[in-house]
C-alpha cells in the first residue's frame, strides 16, 4: 500500500474515493461542505432524508455525485461534535478504510486530517490514517498453500485543502509510514510458528534487517553466553535443542559520544513452562512469547526508516522453553551474568531469567536509559486487561516520558509500583533471592526481580503479555508496543 498526501479541493480531485466526514448534528466537515456546494445540495439531502445519522463510525458510500471529480464519496459519522477527540478520530479513521476495503477501489483521497480535535495536530492526525489503513490491509498468510486476493485498495493520499498544512501533513505520513512497517514486522514475526520462528530464525531476520537498513549486528552463540557467564539466560534453554541465540543491533542515527538508548525484548520462540509445564489450552499461543523481541526489530526498522538523530541499541535473547532430561528442575540454582544467584522455584517463569543476563549485558554500552518489553506475566491482564501495557520504571521522569508517548500514539501504559516492600517475596533461604515471589502482585514481583539487575542506569519494563496479541477470532499478533516505543525514540530524539 503506498501513501502520500497533496492538497487540493475535494470537489477536483479525480480519486476513486473520496472520503469526509459528518457530524451528528449533520453538520458537514468543512471538505463535505465543499463536495455539497461542487453537488448543489445533494450530501445535505442525504442527510435529510435520515440515509446517513452522523453517528460515530458509521460510514455511507456514494456513487457518480454530480459536480464531483471522484467516482465515489464516502460519508464517515464523526459523531457529537461536542464529544469528537482522539479516540472518535481513530474510531472513524478504522471504520472508514474498512468501509473502502469492501468495495472495489483501488485509490483513496481521505479529507479526515483536516478536522479540529482537542489533542494531535495535522501531523498525528495524517499518522492515525496511515496506521488505521495499514491495520485494515495487513494480512497474515504465509503459512497457508492459498494466498488471499491481495487488497485492490493500493495507494491512500492524505489530503487537503489547505496550503498550511502540507508540511504537517509529510511529516505525519512520514511517520506513520515507518511505524506501521515496524508494525507489520513485529506482527508477521509473532504470528509465525514456532516451528518456523526458531531462535535461529529470529537471528537470521535480525542479520536481514540490519542488511537492509544498516545496522551493525552480531549474534551471539551459547560458548558466547557461557564465556559471558549467562547462567541464568541458558538454564532456560537446557530442554531444548534448538540453540539459544543473543541479537545485538545498532542503529547509529547520532556521534559516538553520545550514549545510546538500550531496547532489550523477550525472545522465547515457544514456552511450554519447561518442567513447570503450562496447560494444554490454548498453549498454542505461547508462540508469541517472542512477541517483546519482535517489537524491538520492528521498532529499529521504523528508527532506521525515520533516520532519528540518536543512538539505539536493541538486544533481543532468544530461545526456547522446553522440558526434557537436561531442563533445568524447580530448585535448582543458577549463577547470573551479574553473579547473584537465583532459586528457580518455578521453570515457567523463564522470561525474567532471560532478560537478568541482558539487562546485565546492556551495562557495558553505559546507556541514558534502557527499556526491556516482555510478554512477562499472565498477572498483568488480570490487572490492567487488554487495554493498556503495564510499565514500571526505577525513574519517574523515565516512566513520564514512556506515559506521554504512549498516550500520543495511543499505545498506552499504566504504572504500576516499583516499592522495596515487594521484594520481600522473592527472599530465598538457598539462594540470593528466588525467581518467583507467589500469586499476590505477580506483575510487580517479577518486575523487582529485573529490577536487582538495573541499578547501574535509568530503566523502564514494559509488561506487554495483555497488549502483544489477540486471542478468539482475531487471533493474532498485534505489534504493540512499537507504535509507542518509535513514539518514545521520536522524542527523544527532538531532544
């Protein structure tokens, strides 16, 4: 699907669709306003009639208008002007693009960036569209011996009729563009099989990646990892014989003085719970355990895209959870990177071990800050749902500026504490401390455990296991959390 924008007059702009909106109130958006003069009247007799009430999302599609260059209009409810802001926005920007994907046409002009709202400008409103068109398009069928139709929609122009904003206009496709590449990248990755998405699989797309947008990477093997002291990272991939990997990207966007932001994601390709094993419903879905590592991949290819003027460093361990004869057993202790020492109590709790021997790894790269997402604990869905990621920081300014960039992008986060009263669980009477701490606050507890491996830089921990995919019928990765983490990088790099 490619994407642009230009400003012109509705009424004269020779689309295949044109898309504008209106309110309740049958008040018209000031580009319907424009397509019912070029009509002499015809949208407001629409209107009239009661073929079209204005109500959030609804949608009604026009053919042949007289006095209009577009071979069809299509009439998108914006609602009560009075209540219209982000989220009745992205309402109708999805209901629009899933209005179009139904009917033959294979260009759009969208006259939807130009509506006042409290909130995001031209800018975030041109990148709502572009995500919203993206989402529609985006399909997953790699793995089936039939490949779906593809889309006749293939090329949405973001547009205007106002010369000022045009500049808002590039910069918002601009953005939006890299953000649902990144997007798209994370979801493929986590909607692959685990049979096919192996640990090595997921090196080998880290190596591709950096061949197409110029990253500096290198993957490490398990003599790396056991040179390094990675105890706790490998006693996770003990039952499994597929060999753990460890991906180091660079994205250099900024001197080499100037320290990086670190992104470390959660790998595990497939997670049976090891010893400790899972339920056999729905285990299926453990496959996008590795969703947090394909979020990072996704992210430096929307950085690397946009060309940010920082550097980031992503890490991405990886590997399997599997019982068999050599897993490791709940009791057993092993020695992290760090050299604290863990009682794993429970073999299902693996993600967090993995991520102690990275986030020990990210402190020699003397980072400004860094951010590890994981699809970590069931307990965080029971907390916050599907909604929201559950985010925890050792910085209040680090863990603000994670909140306001998840509520631009509307990928949002929720802060959950971070007291010195949850450590208390995961004291262990044979080893530094356990690697679980019970029932109670299981999203926290996990957090203070990575927490005993950051205390060396400014860090956040994203808990993404209620956000990172759907379940049911819409079964499927949904590349959260990129949009905020690109959003987050953005800003960053704004200075």
């Amino acid at each position: 699907m490619e994407f642009s924008t230009k400003i012109a007059a509705p009424e004269k702009h020779p689309t295949a669709c044109v898309v504008v909106g209106v309110f309740e109130s049958r008040k018209l958006s000031r580009a319907a306003e424009a397509l019912d003069r070029a009509a002499r009247g015809q949208l407001r007799e629409i209107l009239r009639s009661g073929d079209m009430n204005g109500k959030t999302g609804s949608t009604r599609m026009l053919y042949r208008i007289r006095g209009v260059a577009a071979e069809r209009i299509l009439l998108v409810g914006l609602g009560k002007e009075k209540d219209f802001g982000e989220r009745q926005y992205r309402d109708c920007a999805r209901a629009a693009f899933s209005a179009i994907r139904e009917t033959g046409t294979s260009d759009a002009s969208v006259y939807l960036a130009e509506l006042q709202l409290d909130g995001g400008d031209a800018a975030w409103r041109a990148r709502q569209l572009v995500l919203a068109a993206a989402d529609a398009g985006y399909r997953f069928d790699q793995m089936k011996s039939k490949k779906a139709e593809p889309l006749p929609l293939a090329r949405i122009t973001v547009s205007s009729a106002q010369r000022h904003d045009a500049p808002a206009l590039e910069r918002g496709v601009t953005e939006g563009r890299a953000i649902a590449a990144g997007m798209s990248l994370a979801r493929d990755l986590g909607n692959l099989p685990a049979n096919v998405c192996t640990p090595a699989y997921l090196a080998e797309r880290a190596v591709k990646l950096g061949r197409e947008w110029k990253l500096a990477v290198e993957v490490l093997e398990r003599k790396d990892m056991e040179k390094l002291g990675m105890g706790s990272l490998l006693s996770v991939t003990r039952g499994s014989h597929q060999p753990p990997k460890f991906a180091i990207l660079r994205y250099s966007g900024a001197g080499k003085k100037e320290r990086p932001v670190v992104l470390i994601g959660k790998g595990i390709t497939f997670d049976t719970g090891g010893i400790s094993l899972k339920p056999a419903a729905e285990m299926d879905e453990m496959k996008f355990d590795m969703c947090g590592a394909a979020s990072v991949l996704g992210t430096l290819r929307a950085v690397a895209e946009l060309k940010l003027k920082l550097n980031v460093i992503g890490l991405v361990p990886t590997c399997e959870n599997m019982p068999g004869g050599a897993a490791t057993k709940p009791g057993d202790i092993v020695t992290s990177m760090s050299g604290q020492t863990v009682e794993i109590l429970n073999t299902d709790a693996e993600g967090r071990l993995i991520l102690a021997d990275a986030l020990s790894y990210a402190e020699r790269f003397q980072p400004q800050a860094v951010v590890d997402i994981a699809t970590l604990t069931g307990a965080i869905i029971i907390a916050l749902g599907h909604v929201c990621s559950g985010l925890f920081a050792n910085k209040d300014a680090l863990a603000q500026e994670l909140q306001t960039a998840g509520a631009e992008s509307w990928d949002r986060v929720w802060q959950l504490p971070l007291w010195d009263d949850y450590q208390e669980p995961l004291k262990s009477n044979f080893a530094d401390f356990a690697n679980i701490g019970g029932r109670p606050a299981g999203s926290v507890t996990a957090a203070c455990f990575l927490s005993k491996f950051t205390r060396k830089y400014d860090w956040a921990h994203l808990d993404i296991a209620g956000t990172a995919w759907k379940s049911g019928r819409e079964k499927g990765a949904t590349g959260r959390p990129v949009p905020l983490l690109t959003t987050f990088l953005m800003k960053r790099a704004k200075g």
